[in-house]
C-alpha cells in the first residue's frame, strides 16, 4: 500500500471508526479491545479498497481484450472522445468571451449549458486523477 492511501484510510477511516466506537460500542470495552476493534475496521477498510481497485483493474483488462477485435476508427474515439469533447467546450467557453469584442454573435449559454460544462470539465480532469492514480497504484503494487 502507497503510503498515501495508507494514510488517507487510516486517518479517514481511523476518525469515523473511532467515533462509532466511541458511540456504540459498551463504555466497559477496555482500551486493548478498542484498539483491535480500530484495527480490524482499517484492515477490513483496506480489503474493500483492494478489492474495489481489483474490480477496476479486471474492468479495464476486459475492455481492452474486447477492444482487440474493435474497428481501427473505434481505437482513436477511445482515446480522443475526451480531449476534443473538452477542447470543444473549451472552445464554446472561450468563444462566448471573444466574439462580443469582435462584433459577433454570442452564444448565450444557459445554466443548463454551464452546468453540462462545468460536468464535462470535472468528468475529464477527475477521470484522468482517477486513471493516474491508478496507475501509481499499479506501479507500486498494492
């Protein structure tokens, strides 16, 4: 385990545990039993996580076996669909700030537009945090 994800489960997991404890569990428990219930609820924490980054990791697996028999023009949307749905609302952002200055017509955005751009934006920079921190997790071999 990276010592991040350690730490994040046992900081995390430690503080909510330790407050459930502290609210349910009998004030005669004695501190040694306490403790091994705080040890177990972070050993079981980190066997969901594992297992929930094993389920990843056999989805992505899957995905590029079936991805072996996919048309070539099927291969580049999987790795462009997101860049250029991004660069795209990049553009319709930017264009709605530049085209007052040069006269044009604007493109009135609404809140639904802006909320479906600011999905797009957190779905693309979430994405890649999630697939680069898997990979380290990878890397690392937790």
């Amino acid at each position: 385990m990276t010592p991040i994800i350690g730490d994040l489960i046992k900081n995390t997991v430690g503080k909510v545990v330790g407050r459930l404890a502290d609210k349910y569990l009998p004030k005669s428990m004695s501190e040694a039993e306490r403790a091994d219930f705080n040890m177990e609820a972070e050993r079981l924490a980190i066997e969901e996580y594992k297992t929930a980054i094993a389920d990843v990791q056999g989805a992505r697996e899957l995905a590029m076996k079936e991805s072996d028999d996919a048309p070539p023009w099927t291969k580049v949307l999987t790795v462009t669909h997101r860049p250029m749905w991004s660069l795209l609302i990049l553009a319709a952002f930017v264009w709605t700030i530049v085209a007052p200055s040069f006269g044009m017509n604007v493109i009135t955005l609404t809140e639904i537009h802006k909320d479906i751009m600011q999905t797009v934006i957190i779905f693309y920079f979430g994405g890649r945090t999630v697939e680069k921190t898997a990979g380290l997790l990878r890397k690392y071999k937790m």
